[in-house]
C-alpha cells in the first residue's frame, strides 16, 4: 500500500435515510393488488336459474348459501362433480384463481324470498336423502365497498402525500410550507470536497489571502492575541472563467470547518419576503455550526446597487433580500465566527453598503493570467493527459495570450479528443495547435465550399493583415496565417503573439490599427475593389479610434479629457458632453482612421511584392506559419524579443545564476575545510 493511500483518512458515508413517501406508494399498491387478487381468487362464475335446477336435480351440489342482502346464491359443488368435464371445463377457463374448496358458481335472483319458494319446490322432487337445504347470511362486499368508498381514500391519501411533501425539506417541487428555508448546500466531514489549494495554478497572491482566511478559522488564536480581528468576508471579482469558483472549492477542501455554497440566484423567488426569508436562515444555520464559511457564487444577482430601475412606490423584492444580507453581516446583533465568500465578474454594479469594510473586508482580483500563470495551469490540466514528448508547457502558455484557465482547460480538453479522433497513442504538439485553432476560430469548416475568386480575395486579405504586422514596429510577432473556414462566418484568420503589456503608447494603438486595415488595404490594392470581409475589422478599428480621442485623451483636438465613466449604469441614455463635442469626436475618428488607411496603403505599395509571394504560398497551402513567412518575405526588421522569447530567455539566466551561486558556495566551503586543515 503507497504512503499516501496510508495518510488517507477514511470518510465513512452518511447512512442513506429511508424514503417514507416510496415505501407508503408501494404499501398501497400492494395493498390494493392483494383486494384485487382476493377478489379475483373468490370470484364466481354466473349461471342461470335452469342450470342451477340441473345441477341439484344431478345431485352435485354440496352447498346453497342464500346471500340475502345481496340478491345472489352462491353454489359450492360436491368434489366428484369438480372432475366431471362439463364443470370442470367452465372452471379452469373462466376461473384462473379455482379455488377447490369454493364457492364455484353463482345464481344471481331478483327476490331472495321467491328464490327459496322455488328452491324448496325443487327439493321436493328428489329424495328425501339427497336433500341439502340451504344457509343464509349477509355478506359485505369487497369490491362494493371499495367502489363506494375507494375514491374518497384516494383522494385523501393523496392529499396527505402532497402536504407531506410540502412540510418536507426543501427541494424540487415547490414546497409552499418550506419556502423561506435556505437552499445552501453544505460540505461538512462527512462530504467533504476533494478540491485543495495544490488543484489551483496560477492564481499565487489571490491563493495567499484565501490561505490566511483559512489559516484565521483552523488557529485563530494566532492572530487574536496581536489583537486582531476575523475578517467578515472576501470578495472574488475577476472575468469570467478565471477561477473564482474554483478558489472557493479549494477553500472548502481545506478549511476543514463546515461550508456553505449557493448561488446568488437561489435566495430569488416570486413570493414577497421569500429572498430575506432564506438570508436569515442561511445565516442561523451557519451560526449553528460556527466557525464556518458561507460562498455565495454570483452574488450580483442580489447584491446590484438599490434604487436604480425601479419603478417609484414600487417593492423590490431583490433590495429586501439586500437589506437583509447587509444587516446579518454586520447588522447590531452580528456574531462572529462566520465568513463570507463571494463571487461576482461584475463588481461594478454592487451596491456601496455591500462592498464597505467591515463587511467584505477584502476584495480579491483575480484576473487573466499571464505566462507565467498559464505555464503554471496548463501543468495541472496537463497532468492526467497521455502527451508526447514535443509537449512543452512554455510554448502553449506562450501560444494562448489572453486565455482564462476555462479556455485553457477547453483547450486541453480538445486537444485530447482531437488526438483520439486521430487514433494516436499520445496527444502532441499538433493536436494542441489544432485545438487553440478550434478555440480561437471556431470548427474548421471543411464541406464550405468556397468559389476560387472568393479563396483568392481571403488570401490576399490575411496576405495583408500578415504583411502589415510584419514592417509595423508595434505590431504583434505573426504567429499563424489560415485561409481555412472556420466559425459561423470566417473564412480566414491570421494568429499574432500579443505582448504581456498593461500600457500601450499612441504610436503602439496606431501601428495596432494599421495592422488591422491590412486585409481591406490589400484587396484595394490587388483587385481594386473592397468586398465584405473587413467587417470583423473595421468595428475593431473604429472601437480603437473612439478609445483613442473620447477615453485615453490621445487626441490634440480633444484635449486629455476622458468621457469614460467607470461606475456608471449598465443603461446610459445621456452622454456627458455637448453635440458640438459628439460632432468633433466623430470628425477626429473619421479623420484618424482614414490617415490610418492611407499610411497602411502606403505600406502594402512599397512591399506589394512580398504580399503577392505570401498570397500565392496561401492559396497553394491554405496555412503558413511564422517560419515560413521568414524564408518566404525575409526576417522582421525590428529586433525585438516575443514574450515567449523574453520569459525562456529570463529562465536560463536564472538557472545560470544559481548555478553559479551554488558554484561560490562549493567553492567556499572547500577553501573553508582546506583552512581547517591547515591550521
């Protein structure tokens, strides 16, 4: 057995409660199969009145039972005559469940009292011996019973099932006497989550604030003898897919204090008073089992600042359900010992009260990782893969700028499926670049068919984009050119190797632009004539230009003025400057953008043969990479480091250093122990 299956702890699981409600539904079916089976067992088989006279007149009857309330007889013949044939026939095949002992057939009269006058005139006619008699009785009937009484059970039975199921704990079905309960999962010692910190790459400072909230609840001693305080609750706000989620599993798989998980969505119901009903519950259970930990995922579905988009005199339900979060966390009556996790991607739409100290103290930005981050996830996402031995984490981290850790687990993912598709032993390189592609692109489109005027047209566009990028200083190293339809519309795309930069300089967003113009620049200059497939391009050029003059103030007509308003509302009806300004904005960006056009113009006349050579390399092979378009159009003339370049680069020299550093060290302590034994 390994050491680590040793350390680990054995978990027994919760005894499974037993389902009444089932148990009850089939007690009754049973219940109601065994009346129909006795029913069926002791059912009889109707005769007339003239057969009845020929089965005494034969003597083989044993029995005559008079059921007076019921205006029937029943017959109960000897056991010779059961193997008589003409009985025995009628028996078996209308009677499944023969019962020997009987009763067998049955006489249905309309008077009982007439019955009998005819019975005893009947028994007159034989002898005095063979004479049976007969027996009266009244009976209660099963089955008319059930047929005058049967619905009305039902009907109560199954009302008593529907309030059971209302009084029940809360779940599918919409328990109306259950309502204001909380539908917060909880993860206690008993199902613990398996996630922990070791599962979480890439995310090391918002790792490090989480750890100290865990280490507050696992020895709190450790920072309230210095006098401080356990923090109320932390916040995650970062973009979509970047781990938020995931942070908060970890911090459940090592807390190792109870924990409470719901979504903001879960406290929203149509019944007024339902939203801070839950809070309130949430927040009595979790005092119950302090210290514990609450995480409230999408927290934005409740918590949006009050006041904004309603209606006057109107009640929200959603700023009752606010009201009530915002008092339990540090209203006058506020225990510690519970603390509160949260997550949102739009932080800019909480309310103020929500976001102040005292109730999310901390508010932990996780954002898209870099290189060094990415390098760090693709390991984890890595690790239960089969690769090859060309997998190098670097160069995918390096390969997929701007991916969240979803997409990199997507990518990861897709490659695997790709290589499976493709029945290989291992997934390699190839597969991963295929699978960014998919990422990025879309599905490659292979039954879109393409006329050759149109291939061209795309060739010579990603031609332009390609060759712009390569003569702009500021412009991203190409990394991948593809005139293969991908995606809803693409027909082609063309890959870049963004830098890790948080600011960009005027000359950087114009080098940025004129890159972007290059595949409309092209098609003007080869064909003379534009076609429809810039329109990916144009809208990000014109958002760039309007950034440009109306947010970062890079305009000399504008002026460093900014119209940007970060904290506004999602709806803005009004703009915060006047219609001479909104015209002046509009003139600048027409007028930036065009001299934008015509510097890329430029560009693309004076290397219109290398856009020519890489046009004619794309149609014959449809993709071409970095190196090709260095054989093909000559090195970049600007020397400068990629991303991936600088990062290996910073790496060996590291490495060296510590080489060296461990190198003094042996060194020094060789000259040490030489002194040693000289003296």
């Amino acid at each position: 057995m390994s050491e680590k299956s040793k350390n680990k702890k054995f978990i027994p699981k919760p005894p499974q409660k037993p389902n009444f409600q089932l148990w009850l539904i089939v007690t009754a079916v049973i219940v109601l199969i065994g009346i129909t089976w006795f029913n069926q067992r002791s059912a009889m088989i109707d005769v007339t009145m003239k057969r009845f006279e020929d089965m005494v007149l034969s003597n083989d009857v044993k029995k005559v039972a008079v059921i007076y309330n019921q205006n029937y007889v029943e017959v109960t013949l000897k056991e010779e005559a059961l193997n008589n044939q003409r009985y025995k026939d009628d028996l078996e095949s209308q009677n499944p469940f023969f019962n020997p002992a009987g009763p067998h057939f049955k006489v249905t009269v309309a008077s009982v009292d007439k019955f009998i006058e005819d019975f005893e005139v009947l028994e007159k006619k034989m002898p005095e011996a063979e004479q049976i008699g007969y027996t009266s009785r009244a009976e209660e009937s099963w089955g008319n019973w059930f047929g005058s009484f049967g619905f009305l059970i039902l009907v109560f039975f199954l009302f008593w099932i529907m309030m059971r199921r209302m009084a029940g704990p809360s779940g599918p079905g919409g328990q109306i006497f259950n309502v204001g309960k909380s539908k917060a999962q909880l993860f206690d010692a008993e199902n613990k989550v398996k996630i922990t910190f070791g599962n979480v790459a890439g995310l090391d400072e918002a790792k490090e604030e989480v750890q100290e909230i865990v280490e507050f609840l696992k020895n709190p001693s450790k920072f309230t003898k210095l006098g401080g305080k356990i923090p109320k609750g932390a916040l995650l706000v970062g973009p979509p897919g970047t781990g938020k989620t995931l942070l908060a599993k970890a911090v459940a798989g090592e807390a190792g204090v109870p924990f409470f998980t719901l979504s903001g969505s879960d406290f929203v119901e149509m019944f007024v008073g339902v939203g801070a009903a839950r809070v309130r519950d949430l927040f009595k259970q979790a005092k119950e089992k302090a210290p514990c930990i609450i995480f409230i995922d999408e927290i934005d579905a409740i918590g949006r600042s009050r006041g904004k988009g309603q209606m006057p005199g109107s009640n929200d339900e959603r700023e009752n359900t606010l009201n009530s979060l915002l008092v339990e966390m540090d209203g006058f009556g506020t225990d510690t010992g519970v603390i509160v996790l949260a997550a949102t991607n739009r932080p800019d739409v909480l309310d103020s009260a929500l976001l102040r100290p005292g109730r999310f103290d901390r508010q932990i930005s996780i954002d898209k990782p870099d290189i060094v981050g990415r390098e760090a996830i693709f390991k984890v996402h890595l690790a239960p893969i089969k690769t090859g031995s060309d997998i190098d984490p670097k160069k995918l981290a390096a390969q997929t700028p701007g991916f969240a850790g979803a997409e990199i687990a997507n990518v990861c993912n897709e490659a695997a499926l790709i290589a499976a598709r493709r029945n290989k032993a291992a997934v390699d390189m190839q597969d991963f670049q295929d699978a960014v592609d998919r990422v990025i692109g879309g599905l490659e489109k292979k039954n879109k068919i393409i006329s050759p005027e149109e291939k061209k047209i795309v060739a010579y566009h990603e031609a332009g984009h390609a060759v712009a990028g390569w003569f702009l200083e500021h412009a991203d190293p190409l990394v991948k050119v593809s005139i293969v339809p991908r995606g809803i519309a693409a027909l082609g795309y063309a890959q870049y190797l963004p830098k890790e930069q948080f600011l960009y300089q005027t000359e950087q967003l114009i080098d940025e632009m004129c890159m972007t113009l290059g595949g409309r620049a092209a098609e003007e200059i080869i064909f003379g004539k534009i076609s429809t497939g810039a329109l990916s391009d144009l809208e990000r050029v014109t958002k760039m230009a309007y950034s440009i003059v109306s947010i970062y103030g890079m305009n000399d007509k504008i002026g460093n003025v900014s119209f940007y308003d970060s904290k506004s509302s999602e709806y803005k009806f009004d703009k915060p400057y006047s219609e001479a300004t909104a015209e002046t904005i509009d003139d600048e960006v027409r007028k930036l953008i065009a001299e934008t056009y015509v510097r890329t113009l430029e560009l693309l006349n004076n290397k219109k043969p290398e856009l020519e050579t890489l046009a004619q390399e794309l149609l014959e092979k449809e993709i071409i990479f970095q190196s090709d378009l260095e054989k093909l159009i000559g090195k970049r003339p600007f020397d400068k480091e990629t991303t991936y370049e600088a990062f290996t680069k910073k790496e060996v020299k590291e490495i060296k250093e510590e080489e060296k550093n461990s190198d003094d060290d042996d060194k020094s302590d060789v000259e040490k122990s030489i002194s040693e034994s000289n003296d």
